[in-house]
C-alpha cells in the first residue's frame, strides 16, 4: 500500500482485530461495532470503502511516514485513554492533507481481553479527554450538547439499564457506556459550561 501510496502526506489504515486464542464476548462483539456499538473500533463503518477520514487513525495498526511523526507528536494535553489519536490524525488531515488509505488485509491482532468491568474507566476516561479535544478543536464539538447529554442521561438511567441487560445486552452497553461517559464529561468539564 505505501508503494501504491507513496506522497508523504499518505498513511495505510490497517484493520485490528481479536486474537484468534481469545475468546471473544458478547461484550467485545459489542465494543468493536461501531454502527451500534462501543467505541474501541469502527471498521464495519468502513466497509466498501477505500479512504478513512482523521475519526480512523488507530495507532494500534496505523502506517505513515517517519517524516510526519517527527514533525507532529502526540499533545501532551492529553494525559489518559481516549482521543489522543484521533486528535493527532485530525491535526495530520489538517496541517499536511493525510490522507489514510484503509488496507483490510494489514490485519493486526488484539492480544487484550476486555471485559465489562472496564467499561466505566475507558468511558469515564473518553469523556475527560473529550474535553481537551474540544478546548483544541471547538470547531469539531466533540463533546455532545445538552440535549444529547439528556439523552444519554435518560437511557442510562438505573430502571433502563436493569430492562435492557434483561432484553438487549448491546442497548444495555450502549446506555451504560453513556452513563460512564457522562460521569467523565462531568469530571473535567471546565467551569466556563
């Protein structure tokens, strides 16, 4: 792919997946869906399609060249899990035109079992840093507005939640990923909002 996409401005996307030793959950399904699921990954969201835009710049299987990497770092801000890759392939679509070329035979693999009980601090943790990104990139609003924050209030409420794990565990994820990531947009939001 780096052949075919040689420009400096080019970087090859490759698609992560779980190790075939693991086995893999309900919970982890859920987690790499991304047109209904959680936010480790989104490449379902890819499918057909040859280009990714700065949303898909996961690092955990990312190729580009040297020279954009020594010009550009990850932003220090950025201090925890969530959004410091984005942000750089952002700053990367921006300032040098990346273009990311998404490769679905550069396969890696994801050797991490992730459970539910880790769920709150990755969220928590997305939606302190979501606060960083939007302090950086007020044009993108990042963090969600009121109306959606109400939302996900609303759908990860206590008598929500214990209906859904009963009936639909990836909308039971889905609320309870909203209810960490709000708790973590309330630790960080800044005293102007």
């Amino acid at each position: 792919m780096h052949d075919k996409h040689s420009e400096t401005n080019s970087a090859v996307l490759g698609l992560v997946i779980w190790h075939p030793e693991i086995q893999i959950t309900d919970f982890m399904k859920w987690l790499t869906t991304g047109k209904k699921g959680g936010s480790q990954f989104a490449y379902d969201l890819l499918e057909g399609k040859q280009v990714a835009d700065y949303r898909f710049f996961y690092t955990s299987n990312i190729s580009l060249k040297k020279t954009l990497i020594d010009k550009y770092e990850f932003d220090p801000d950025f201090k925890n899990y969530g959004w410091e890759d984005i942000e750089l392939g952002y700053r990367l679509t921006q300032k040098e035109n990346l273009k990311i070329y998404f490769e679905p035979l550069a396969i890696g693999y994801h050797y991490h079992e992730i459970n539910e009980q880790s769920l709150e601090k990755r969220m928590i943790s997305i939606g302190e840093s979501a606060w960083i990104f939007q302090k950086k990139h007020p044009e993108l609003k990042i963090v969600p507005p009121r109306w959606k924050k109400m939302i996900f209030k609303t759908i990860s409420s206590s008598p929500i939640l214990f209906i859904a794990k009963k009936i639909n565990k990836n909308f039971y994820y889905h609320a309870l990923s909203k209810k960490f990531l709000l708790k973590g947009l309330n630790n960080n939001r800044p005293t102007a909002w």
